[in-house]
C-alpha cells in the first residue's frame, strides 16, 4: 500500500510544453485507485491460497492417516484370512474325528440297544400280566362292593318301610302332645326297629 500512496502523491516536474497537470493527476490518480483494486484483489486471493493451502494440509494428514489404516486394515484382513484357512483345516480334522467317534457310539448303541429291548419286551410282558391280575382283583372287590352296597340298601328300605307303617294317616286326626303320648310312640318306635 505504500508504494499506491506514492503512486497517488507522485508528482512530476512542470514544464511548460509538457502534460496537462490536470490530465496526469486524473491518469495517476485512476491508476493509483486501479492498483489499489488490483492490490485488494491480489490480498484476498493470497488469503484464499493460505486457507486453501491449509485445507490441503490438513486433508493430506488425512489421507496418510486413512494410508496408514488402510494399511492396518490390509494387514488385519491377511492375518484373519490366514486365521480362517488355519481354523477351516482344524474344523476338517474335528469334524472326520466326530463323525468316527459317532460311528463307534452309534454301533455300540444299536448292539446295547438291541439286548436292553429284549429286557424291555420281557419287563413289559410281566407287567402287563401284573396289571392284567391287578385288574381282576379290583373287578372282584367292586362285585363284592355292589353285593355289600345292595344287602345293605334293602336292610335300609325295609328299615324306612317299617317306620312308615308307624306313622299316621294322613286323614288320621293328630293325637293329643304330652309327656305320656311322646313316651308310647317312642317305646313303639323302638320295639319296632
């Protein structure tokens, strides 16, 4: 800026053929303001290439940073693919032992299998027999029971028909209540049961 303030304050020397004063100082004075524009614009585009230098910075930090994962990730991927081919090969072996330790469980099972049914079938029949006499058993102790249960009903009926027989009719007129009238129907009552 110092040199547009020269530029603006410069002065020439007078002469009398020379320049129109006038028209130099209008001249000096739009190329001064001119510069200052140009000046202005030249700061401003300097201050835009600093940030943008900055953001440049600051993204190529970035990106080594992103390098450097990358990187990391890449190494990760590798050891975790060997990983799996070695965990793949140890499942195969696991998985062919399994399948023969199953095979000999299984043979051992159909042959334990086969003489354990035998007991079973032999167990099951004795017990169905079991069941069979248990059954008849309870068959006839409910025929007992029904036989009990009927001698003792007629016992009661005839029981109950008795006691009806001691009861007036009912167009009977009601016999007089005292001391002695309750004392015959009672000996009645009871020479009768």
């Amino acid at each position: 800026m110092n040199q547009d303030q020269n530029l603006l304050s410069v002065e020439f020397p007078r002469t009398v053929r020379g320049y129109s004063t006038a028209s130099v100082d209008e001249f000096v004075k739009d190329m001064g303001n001119r510069l200052s524009a140009l000046q202005e614009e030249l700061n401003k585009r300097d201050q835009a290439c600093e940030k943008i230098q900055s953001e440049l910075n600051d993204t190529r930090k970035q990106l080594d940073d992103y390098k450097s994962k990358e990187s990391a990730i890449a190494n990760a991927m590798v050891a975790l693919q060997q990983q799996r081919l070695s965990m793949e090969s140890e499942m195969d072996s696991i998985r062919k032992r399994a399948e023969q330790d199953a095979e000999q469980v299984r043979s051992a099972a159909q042959s334990e299998a086969g003489s354990m049914l035998a007991d079973v079938e032999r167990k099951a029949e004795e017990m169905v027999l079991q069941a069979k006499a248990k059954c008849d058993e309870q068959e006839e102790k409910y025929r007992q029971l029904c036989d009990s249960f009927m001698i003792t009903a007629n016992r009661i009926r005839k029981t109950l028909e008795a006691q009806m027989a001691l009861l007036p009719d009912s167009n009977s007129e009601l016999p007089e209540f005292g001391i002695s009238a309750i004392a015959s129907d009672v000996d009645s009552i009871t020479q009768a049961a």
